[in-house]
C-alpha cells in the first residue's frame, strides 16, 4: 500500500508541471486522484491553465536590442603599444591635478609676499664692496664703496625666488596643466 501526502504537498509549481506534461506517470497519477477529491487544488490548475491560455494569446513583441554582450559592446579597442602603453585618461588627469596645486601654492604665496601677508625670506644686508685694499692698507680707494647692481639688491619672492623665476615658473607649470587635460581629453575620444 503506498501513502500519498497530503493535497497541500502539491503546489503551484507541481501544477504547473503536470500541466506541461513534465512529470513522471506515477506523479501524473497521484495529482490527478488528488484534484478529483480537492475543489481548491482544481481551482489552482483551472487558473494555472487560464493563464497558460492568455500568455499563448499574448502577441510576441520582440525585445528592443539583444541582451548579449559583443566585444564591441564591451569597449574592446585597439591596444595601444609602446612606451605610451601606461598613459591613460586618468593618470593625465592626476598629473594635471598635482601641477594645478603646486601652480595654486606658487601663485598664493607670490601674491602673500607681494602684498605683505605672509613675510618674505629674511635676507643677509647686502655690503657694498669695498676697493681692493683695505683702509688701513693706505688702500685711496677705500672712501668710495663700489654700488651694489639692481640684481644684487632685488627682494627676493616667494621661496626665496627672485620675481622673474617666479613668473616663469607659474606660466609654465599653466601651460603644463592645459596640456595635460588637453591630452586626457584626447585620450578619452580616442576609439
């Protein structure tokens, strides 16, 4: 004598299975005895099979684009070889970044110095020369002290820089980040 669970063992799932035909007989024939005595379980296939009639109805719509992916989709582009193989997008964008701060410190501190926020490097007293004998030598050029020049009495900027390296310092490390953004720009169009 075989026992057969109870009717709440079957499920939808089970259903649905008898109604595609997959199951083995002996389980075709245990669900069949069990819809013959349990009007819900017949209900659930009636519904199973109501909605099994309206999907077949249902008119096909094919899928706007494929969901696989193709290499092309993926981004697979031509490798870039050689010494250049490294530079990417980012790393020019880091780099264009790090020269951006050291050009926003040199020109904050430049303009701090110029307008006396922050104090400019102390600087030994520049000496005048004085002749090539010493006074007490009988040296006759000893009275008159030789003029420093204009280089040699220019204050100094920030870092103690003198203004002119300055200037080309903060254009240069300008025209450095535009082309390293130029560059990363250029690199991220490239196919």
């Amino acid at each position: 004598m075989i026992i057969h669970p109870p009717n709440d063992a079957i499920d939808d799932e089970l259903l649905s299975s008898y109604l595609d035909g997959q199951l083995p007989p002996q389980e075709q024939r245990r669900i069949e005895a069990a819809l013959a005595g349990d009007a819900a379980l017949a209900s659930s296939l009636a519904t199973l099979r109501y909605t099994k009639t309206l999907l077949a109805a249902a008119p096909r719509v094919p899928a706007p684009r494929p969901f696989t992916l193709t290499e092309a989709m993926l981004g697979q582009t031509r490798q870039r070889r050689g010494w250049l193989s490294w530079l990417q997008p980012a790393t020019l964008r880091g780099a264009a970044a790090m020269a951006a701060v050291m050009l926003l410190v040199l020109l904050v501190g430049d303009v701090g110095v110029r307008t006396e926020i922050i104090p400019a490097a102390q600087t030994a007293q520049v000496q005048p020369e004085l002749g090539g004998l010493t006074p007490d030598q009988g040296d006759p050029t000893a009275i008159i002290a030789k003029v420093p020049t204009e280089a040699a009495t220019a204050a100094p900027g920030f870092l103690g820089l003198p203004p002119g390296v300055l200037l080309a310092l903060q254009i240069g490390l300008a025209v450095l980040v535009v082309l390293l953004l130029a560059g990363a720009w250029q690199l991220s169009r490239a196919p």
